[in-house]
C-alpha cells in the first residue's frame, strides 16, 4: 500500500472527533491546573485528584445507579483532596510540589487498595451496573453528512469541557474574581495592600481546581470509557500540567495544547493498524508533551528576558 | 474631634528580638504636609506601616479621626481614608494601569468588571492634580515616576484624604521628584493630609509645614519647619554633628592599577550601551564616574569586574589583561567589587554575616584548611569585622536579612575593603544607607586611597563624587563627554558633561 493511500484513509474526518475524544481528559486537566497557576500554584497533584475522581465516580455509579451522583461525588472528592493539598501548601507553608507529588501517590495506592477491598478485583474493575455519561444524540443530524460525523454522539461531559473552558476564559480575564487572582498570583503583596483576602483567594482557586480534577477524573471514567482500571490516568495530568504551561494558565491556549496530544495519541492508535510497532504508538504522548513543553519553556524564557530587559 | 486626623501614642514594636520601635509618637493636622525622618532602621516606615495596618502593634494608641482603633487591618485603613504609596511599589507588572488602579473595590456590571466606569473615575483625578498616566499601558512599561503617579491616584480612588509616601524621591530623578512636589503641593491644597518618609534633608526642607524625627525606633521631637535647619534635623537624627566633606588629601599617585582600553559594552536590551570607552586608575587614587543613572555605569562596572561580556576592547588590571576572564581570575589579579545592588549582587541574605564576611575567600588559609572550614579562625576575623566597622547587631550569626540598609552594606563594605586588593571598584557604595553609615563607608574608601589602593567610584549622589575623588570622569548615553580633577569641578560644569555638553561648558560655570 502506498504512502498516500494511508494516509488517506488515517486523516479522514473522523480523525478530528477522535483527536477531540482523547484530549478532553487532557483538557480538564490543563484546566484544574490553570486556575490554580493564576494564583501562582503549580497543581502537580491534578493527577492525583483525576485519578480519585474517576475512581470515586465509578463506585458511586456503580452502588447507586446514577451517573450525575457518580461525577458529583468525583468532584466533592476531588475538592477534598485539594483543600488538603491547600491547607498544606497555604496555612503550614509546605512545598507545593513536594504535597503534590505525595497527593499522587497516595491515589494510585489508595485506589488500588479500595479496588480490593470493595470489589475484589487487581487492575481493573468493569460491570454492567455502571450508569456512564450519556452521549448527546441529535438524529436528525445521521442523515447530514461531515456535521453528523463531526459532532453527533459526543458525550455530555465533552460538550461540557467546551463550555467550561470559554467560562473559565471568561471568569479569569473578564471578572473581579480573575482581576483579583491574578493579581494574587503576580504580587500577592500588592493584592494585599489592595484589601483583597490573598489567602481566601487561593483557597477558592484550589476548591474550583478540586471540582474541575474530580470532573476530569469522573470524565475519563465514564464518559471516556466505562472502567476504572489501575493508574487508569496514566499521566493525563502531567499532561495537563504540561499543556497549562505552554497555554501560559490561559484556559484556550492550554487547550489547543490538549489538542496537540490528542491529535497525536489518535493518529499513532491509526498508524499502529497499518505496522507501526505499538511501542511507538506508546511513546507518543509523552513524546509529545517534551517537545510541547521544551517550546514552551523556551517562550517563557524569551518573554522573562523581554520583561526583565523592560524593568532596566 | 482633636485638631489631628491621625494621633499615634507611646507606640512599641517588635520584630522577634528586634525592637523596631520602642517609642513612638507621631500626630497628623488636616492639610498640611508632615515629614518623618530618621536614618534607615530608625523606625519611621515601620511607624507608618503600623498605622495601615500592616502588622499589628504590641502596645500603645492609635487614633484615626477621633476613632481609637484596636487592631488594624489595610482594609480598616482604607476604608478611614489613609492611602500609603510604598516604598516598592505595590503594583502588579503584567496588569494594566488600570486594572491596578481598581484593584480590590472593582466597579461591576453584572458578571462583568466596567472598565468604562473606571476609565472615567480616573480621568477625574488626573485631570484634578495633572498627574498624566498612560491607562492602558502595562506597569512593565511605563517609567518609575509614571507607576509613582499610579500609587498615588491608587490611593485617592479608595477614597484616601491622608496619604502616607514612604521615601517616595528614592527611586525618582531629580525632574521626577520636582513633578512630585508639584503634585503634592496640589494634593495638599485641596485638603489632604500628607505624611512624607524620607532622609534627604533638602528635600524635607522643601516641602514640610512640620517635621518628626526618629531615631533607633525613638520618637526625637517633632519642630516646624521655619523653625529648624538642615544642621539642627541632622543632630537630632543621629545625635551629634557629621562632616560629609572629607578632608582631601592628594596623595602620591603611583603606577596604572586599572587600565580599560577602547572597552564596547552590551546592556540587556541594548547593543553597544558602552561604545568605546579608555579610562585608568593609578595607585592611591579615586577617580569617580559621573553620570545620570543608566547612562553605562552599570555596564562599566559589570565589564570591568567580570560580569559582563566585553564585546570589544581590553580590561587590563595590575597589568594583567583580564578581559571577559572568569571573576575569579580577575579578583585573583587584585580587584575587590562592592556591587551597586547589595541585595542581589552583594549579599546572600539567608546566610550569616560571618558566613558572608568570608565568602570570598573561603577556600584560602585560614579560613579554611584541605577543603575543611576553619570555623574558629572565621568567628574570630568576623568578630574583629563588627568591632571595625561598627556592624550592629554585633551578633555575626544572625542573618544578613535582618540588618538595617546600612549596616548590611557595612558587611560589603568590610568584606571587600579588608582584602587590601590594590583595586577597588565601589558602585554606589552609600545608596540608600543612613546617614551615619554614608560617613562611615566614605571614610574606609578614603584610607584605602591612602593605603595605595586604587579606587573606581561609581555614584550617583554628585556631590559625593565631588568630595571623594581626586579626578572625576563624565559619561553620558556609553561615552565619556569630559575629566577633570575633582578641584575643578562643581555641580554645574559636571551637570552640563553629563548631559552630554562639550567639555567647553566648564567655562561656563
């Protein structure tokens, strides 16, 4: 088969649903850890908390049969473990990187202990009695060619993550809630002499971060599939992290970075039909976020100079 | 209601074992514009951050119009009308002016910030008291004196009939600060009450109705103005008489020390900053580099003391050619360097005055011995450091962060001085010390002279260039525009080079 034949049939419109697909998890997580860099907090716990969600989202619809308890419990938990993170961080001074790290720990060991404990499964856990996230059908939309395949039969939560991003856009840069984070995040010092509550602030940012983690987590688990498997993140967070930073914590250029490593993970699962060695089709991903990350970096780099050159 | 919109009484205050104010008095009247002096540490800023509610007092009495307040929080202040401009600005660099402006009691429209409301707010004042600002510019991009302006309209938007600047002239060109009286005068005829921090006595001479003064956190008195003299708020600040012109004593000059030659400099946003500059120092000389600030003395300095790449050109020091070598090598070649930014540059202020009185020299005998450090040897230079320049506290393990302006460019000062190095480069060795220290540091300059060192003297106060040098160089925009021996020299024909004018312009004056 020739060269182009392929990749006819790899980019076809489909690819652009599918790209969509696997980056929302990515999305929401960029986004948990974007509000709290607004307020000058790196949120490397954003897997931890993805990955407690998406646990906490199937428990809770597989015992009550309800998919909207499961991801409103994802989310309560979700804030649980970012106020801890925040208390640590905020009132005792720790590292927040240091809590982070330990947040993300503790998920991967305390979801694989409760998946033992309560359903006496290793590695994953599936069933039936697991109410997912319905998908938005639109019928008449099947007869319309392109706009039928581009958009019907999303997930609701997919959806969602659209709006939640041009909300959060506009929350951060167009209200007194984002004037004020900002400027918390930039000079706490001078928010301070302002009036504005620096603390509360932050915490608020780490309670809104917490509720968006949970969502991310409660997403992959039910809308994004219907399982919940050990790890089942496997660094979506850090992805988002890393997408946060090349967006600068701007909710719409971190996701057009999210787009970047669904776009790649998409074509690399199409590639591997076609005798791309599934090793490959693994690294891809992480491939992806280095090189995101190191232009990124290199853009901070260049605008630290830009401002430092400024303040002369 | 008292005659005072403001009365402070019997105030104490402590930082841990640091009593930062032990008896504090201070009363403001309506109108009238009302300076607080005293050398650095003296207690004055913490005064005032008192009253704002920055932190809490220990004991004493502060009333703010007739209310006699518990505890204060910068909000309560606001909301009684006190504004304070601090000394760092409290201004967010990526936000805009305006944003800043507004910042926490922002006008709304539904979700919305109105931007629209705010623009007009604003206009108001600035047009009131002419203070132009630039609204939607970036705090990042507009000059000091404009973000000085900012704070200023910061603090009269929420409402502030008592504005408090903290050594507002400090980081102001002379032009800037003549804008600002101008604007404190318009502030002051319309009914609001000024408090006015400084340590530049002409300066508070100029502008004050009344004037307290403080020393090591006690409350001196507090005179009109008409009724006291710049010699008379001198001694009340530090307690007896300073001579600030050292007696010149024009020693022999010896050989070359520092010999720069056809030297190009890059700054960081400019290429070329430095174009082609040759200039020496011999032995038991001072030679002071006039010039407005940002004109290349950095750059110089930088270049000379390794710092800075040398584009083009030749650094030779003790007649070895250190050009664009590590510091290492040229502190080796004989060079010691008291940096123009001691925070940044000259101190590390988590670590001990011991700790940064050896720095430099910690891998030489007998500080340290095969790669062990000597600790005995190095509490025993450090004791003899304090006593000889008089660093307080005398406590050399305590942080270098908890030592007043001053006293921490003592520890420079020391450090570098007492290597006896046959080449000193100072860069603004007295900027933004109390007076005593000024006295002090130009003293150990001057018996380096005497001792044969040569001495490179970076400052931006003319008048102590004029008083320490023995030859003065000029430069303007990287070049030098004139020379001259400091018997020569006078504000006017230095004035009229470092704007750039030929050096005819000393016949002139």
């Amino acid at each position: 088969m020739s060269f182009f034949s392929i990749m006819s049939k790899v980019l076809n419109l489909s690819l652009i649903y599918a790209s969509f697909r696997a980056a929302t998890p990515i999305i929401y997580a960029a986004l948990c850890a974007s509000v709290t860099q607004q307020a000058n907090i790196l949120n490397i716990g954003t897997e931890g908390i993805m990955l407690i969600g998406a646990f906490t989202a199937v428990t809770v619809s597989y015992f009550t049969g309800s998919w909207i308890l499961g991801v409103l419990c994802a989310m309560l938990a979700g804030v649980v473990i970012a106020l801890i993170m925040a208390v640590g961080h905020i009132k005792f001074g720790a590292d927040i990187c240091g809590i982070g790290m330990g947040i993300n720990m503790l998920a991967l060991a305390i979801t694989k202990f409760l998946l033992k404990a309560i359903y006496d499964v290793n590695g994953a856990f599936s069933s039936p009695q697991i109410k997912v996230i319905p998908k938005v059908s639109i019928p008449f939309l099947d007869n319309v060619p392109v706009i039928g395949t581009l958009l019907n039969n999303w997930s609701l939560t997919e959806w969602f993550a659209i709006i939640l991003i041009i909300v959060l856009q506009f929350f951060i840069f167009k209200t007194v809630w984002g004037l004020r984070l900002r400027a918390v995040g930039q000079f706490p010092e001078a928010a301070k002499t302002a009036g504005i509550k620096v603390n509360a602030v932050k915490y608020r940012a780490m309670a809104i971060s917490g509720l968006i983690g949970g969502l991310a987590g409660a997403h992959l688990s039910l809308g994004y599939s219907s399982q919940f498997i050990e790890n089942m993140t496997s660094s979506r967070g850090f992805m988002g992290v890393a997408a946060m930073y090349f967006g600068g914590a701007n909710p719409v250029k971190a996701s057009i970075g999210c787009l970047l490593f669904g776009f790649a993970d998409s074509i690399g699962a199409r590639l591997q039909a076609y005798g791309l060695p599934s090793q490959f089709v693994l690294m891809m991903p992480y491939i992806v976020t280095i090189v995101v990350l190191a232009i990124s970096m290199a853009a901070q780099l260049r605008s630290a100079k830009r401002r430092q050159s400024s303040l002369n | 209601m008292s005659e005072y919109v403001v009365e402070m009484k019997d105030i104490i205050k402590t930082f841990g074992q640091v009593q930062a104010v032990k008896n504090g008095q201070f009363n403001l009247r309506k109108g009238e514009i009302h300076s607080l002096i005293g050398e650095n540490g003296a207690g004055k800023s913490t005064m005032m951050k008192l009253l704002y509610g920055m932190y809490p007092i220990n004991s004493g009495e502060i009333i703010i119009k007739g209310e006699r307040m518990g505890e204060i929080t910068p909000m309560m202040a606001i909301e009684r009308g006190i504004g304070m401009v601090h000394q760092e600005f409290m201004l967010v660099s990526e936000l805009t002016v305006l944003e800043n402006i507004i910042l926490g009691f922002e006008p709304r429209k539904g979700l919305r910030l109105d931007l629209d409301k705010a623009r007009a707010d604003v206009r108001k004042y600035i047009e009131e008291y002419q203070m132009d600002v630039q609204l939607d510019k970036r705090i990042s991009q507009i000059s000091v004196g404009e973000a000085q302006r900012v704070e200023i309209i910061k603090t009269l938007m929420r409402g502030a009939d008592v504005i408090i600047l903290d050594e507002p002239t400090a980081v102001l060109t002379p032009q800037e600060a003549e804008r600002l009286f101008e604007i404190l005068e318009n502030l002051k005829s319309s009914g609001k009450s000024i408090v006015f921090i400084s340590h530049k006595l002409n300066e508070v001479m100029q502008i004050s109705d009344r004037i307290s003064v403080m020393r090591q956190g006690q409350y001196m008195g507090t005179v009109n103005k008409s009724e006291t003299s710049p010699l008379d708020l001198t001694k009340r600040m530090i307690g007896r008489e300073v001579f600030l012109n050292i007696e010149k004593d024009y020693g022999k000059v010896g050989e070359k020390i520092l010999d720069v030659q056809d030297v190009w400099v890059s700054s960081n946003k400019e290429t070329s900053k430095i174009r082609g500059m040759s200039l020496s120092v011999r032995a038991g000389e001072i030679v002071g580099v006039a010039g407005i600030d940002g004109n290349g003395q950095s750059e110089l300095v930088e270049a000379i003391t390794g710092l800075r790449k040398v584009e083009k050109g030749k650094v030779i020091v003790c007649g070895k050619d250190v050009t664009n070598k590590s510091v290492k090598v040229i502190r080796g070649a004989g060079m010691a360097h008291i940096p123009e930014d001691r925070n940044r540059m000259g101190l590390d202020r988590a670590m001990s005055i011991r700790d940064n009185l050896v720095t430099v020299r910690v891998d030489e005998a007998p500080f340290s011995k095969h790669g062990i450090l000597q600790l005995s040897a190095q509490d025993a230079y450090s004791e003899q450091m304090v006593k000889e320049f008089d660093i307080r506290p005398t406590d050399y393990h305590l942080p270098t962060s908890s030592l007043s302006g001053g006293n921490a460019q003592k520890v420079v000062v020391a450090r570098e001085v007492s290597m006896k190095k046959q080449l000193l480069i100072a860069s603004q060795p007295t900027r933004g010390v109390d007076i005593g220290a000024i006295e002090q540091i130009r003293n150990t300059l001057e018996k380096a002279k005497k001792e044969g060192s040569g001495v490179l003297l970076v400052s931006a106060e003319l008048e102590e260039i004029i008083s320490l040098s023995d030859r003065i160089i000029v430069i303007h925009e990287g070049k030098i525009t004139g020379e001259m021996m400091a018997s020569e020299a006078n504000e006017n024909n230095l004035g009229l080079l470092m704007m750039g004018g030929a050096k005819g312009g000393a016949e002139h004056a």
